[in-house]
C-alpha cells in the first residue's frame, strides 16, 4: 500500500509539472507575439499594440480569440486527415521537447521527499530532443503536400532541405561538448556548469565551447525558420508559404508552434551553454534564504536567460535581411559544418593534451 501511494504521488506530481509548464509555454509563446510586435516597433521608431488594454497587453489574447471564431476552411481539393494531422503533429513536437529539460534544481521537502523540477530525467535527453526536432518538420511537410497547392508544397520541401541541412552542422556542434560533458543527460550537464566560477576558469559551456555556440546558435535560426533564415515562409516568392491554406486555429496551431519553439530552443540554448539554472554566487544564495525560495529563483534565473535569448531572436529579425535559398544552403554545407568540424577535432586534441 505505501509503495502504491508513493507512485500515485509521483504521478500526481509530474502530471502537476507538465501541466505547469505547457500552460507556462503557451503564455510565454503567446506574450512572444506581443513582444516581437513591441521590438518591431521600437527599431522602427513606431509605437506597437496599444488599442488593447493597458500598454496593448491584451493584444495576443484578442489575436487568440480572433481566430478561434474564425471560419474553419479545408479545401476540397486537400488530403482531409493530414491536413489535419499538419499543425496538429507541429504542435505536439513543438510541447514535448520540454519534458527533459531541467527548470530548476531538486527541492527537498520538510519530510524528506525530492522534487525534482523535470518532467523526465532520462541519460539520453539530448538525443530525444533531436528526435523531437527531427520529427517537427513532418509536421511542415504534411501541411505544405495535404493542401494541395503548389506555394504551400514548394515551401515544406524548402523548409525539409533546410532542416535536414542544418541539423548536421547543429549535432556535430554538440558533438564538441558532449565530448567534454561526457554525458547526454540534461541534468548532469547543468550540474557540471554549477556557479560561474571554479578551479580558476568559467564553468559555463559557453566560455569552454565559443565555436560551437556560434555553429549552434546559427543553426538554431535556420531550424526554427526564423528570419535571416525564414525561407519557408518567403512572401516575395512563396505568398504565406506552408500554411497558407489555413484558417482559424489550424493557423493558429502553426505560429503558436513557431514561437514556442522559439522558447524552447532559447531555453535549451541556456542550459547547454548559459549554466541552466546555475547563477554566480548560488552557494551564498542557498546559505542564506530557504531552499523553497532558492528554488524558485533558480527557476525565475533560467527564464531570464530564455527570454533574453528570445529578445535576441526579436532584434536579429528586424536588422538582418533575408538569405537568398542558395546563400542559405551554401552557408549551411560550405560554411558550417566545416566549422563544427574543425572544433570537434580541436575539442578532441585539447581533451587528448589534457589527459597526457
């Protein structure tokens, strides 16, 4: 009987987090739209939302309602189930990445329980975050080939070469710090970046790994179709691109999709090569206040960076100009993986030298 109350508390438990943090991302994902809107603005010397609500922050929720009511339009000439199946598998990958990311440090309650603030801590969490990744352009391709028309089928086999390209440079970058991490686990790669200082150097991987920030952050825009990369959803030549045939929350489904991988993206970037959750002077912090709230601010440190990786997303947007595909494609087969290359084999003479 107490083994079976402890796994019902464990699924209550996880249930409670993932509940949490979906509806934490689809907030963040919908306040992103206002964000990038207010970013636009001010670089273009503008004002933004402002009609809804105070400061236009009721913007995203009237953009949301707007197209929930709207009419609901599928093509006679369109494959029905998967164009359902398009924003809707876009969606589902878009959530589940989340599950093996580290939010926050274990906490331990007053009678002794560990709480830990990751849905599934799994030692291969940064293979199921590729394969996630890898899945999430089906998504895409489904949408682009079921509607059945030309623009949208150009536009997903622009955004699968695209993604089938740049996810080469993106592993062999993580390759490099998988090397010095020696672990795929998403935990212990946090831990190993605890604090910002020891035995004389940085801890965080960023400072060890600056190539392979550079190769993954590059890659990161071409794989979220994010502007200069943003091929997939050319105007000029494309109309709206891959989802164009959608209307209501089928549309809605794809740009929510788009930003909170976007969030995601920024938070996997900050536990990776930012600390996670990790701050300077974070012994000191825990010594003095309790472990509940030492928690908490942990959790409130690894946003912060996900949502200043998000506002650097935001302004690369509104300053750089779009690729042409073959200045994208080059990039990505002549430039970057070359590149990552190079800085895993200087990552595997500079760990040689050091075991010697």
């Amino acid at each position: 009987m107490l083994l079976l109350q402890i796994d019902i508390a464990f699924i209550i438990e996880k249930l409670i987090l993932a509940t949490v943090i979906l509806l934490g991302s689809l907030g963040i994902a919908m306040y992103a739209t206002w964000g990038e809107r207010k970013v636009a603005a001010i670089m273009q010397d503008r004002i933004g939302p402002n009609r809804a609500g105070p400061l236009g922050l009721l913007q995203p929720l009237a953009d949301g309602v707007k197209l929930f009511f709207k009419e609901e339009i599928i093509p006679d000439s369109s494959t029905r189930a998967l164009f359902i199946l398009g924003p809707s598998l876009a969606m589902l990958t878009a959530t589940m990445t989340s599950a093996v990311i580290p939010w926050g440090p274990d906490y331990v309650t007053e009678s002794g329980r560990v709480i830990a603030l990751q849905v599934a801590d799994i030692n291969i969490g940064i293979l199921f975050v590729f394969g996630v990744v890898s899945l999430g352009v089906y998504g895409v391709m489904l949408g682009g080939w079921a509607s059945n028309n030309k623009f949208s089928l150009l536009s997903s086999i622009r955004a699968a070469a695209q993604a089938v390209s740049y996810e080469l440079a993106l592993g062999i970058s993580l390759v490099a710090l998988l090397m010095m991490t020696g672990s795929l686990s998403m935990r212990e790669i946090v831990e190993q970046q605890h604090g910002f200082w020891a035995d004389g150097y940085f801890t965080w991987n960023f400072f060890k790994q600056p190539l392979g920030f550079l190769v993954f952050l590059v890659c990161t825009f071409a794989e979220l179709n994010r502007a200069p990369f943003d091929m997939a959803e050319c105007e000029s030549e494309l109309n709206m691109g891959y989802h164009q045939e959608y209307s209501s929350m089928k549309l809605g489904f794809y740009l929510f999709a788009e930003y909170i991988n976007m969030f995601i993206s920024s938070t996997v970037i900050a536990t990776l090569f930012f600390g996670g959750y990790n701050f300077p002077f974070m012994d000191e912090v825990l010594a003095s206040v309790g472990p509940l709230l030492f928690t908490i601010i942990c959790v409130l440190v690894l946003l912060t960076k996900a949502i200043g990786m998000i506002l650097f997303f935001m302004f690369v947007r509104w300053t750089l100009p779009r690729f042409r595909y073959d200045q994208l494609m080059k990039l990505g087969w002549k430039t970057l993986i070359p590149l990552a290359l190079f800085n895993m084999l200087v990552t595997g003479l500079v760990i040689l030298y050091a075991l010697n």
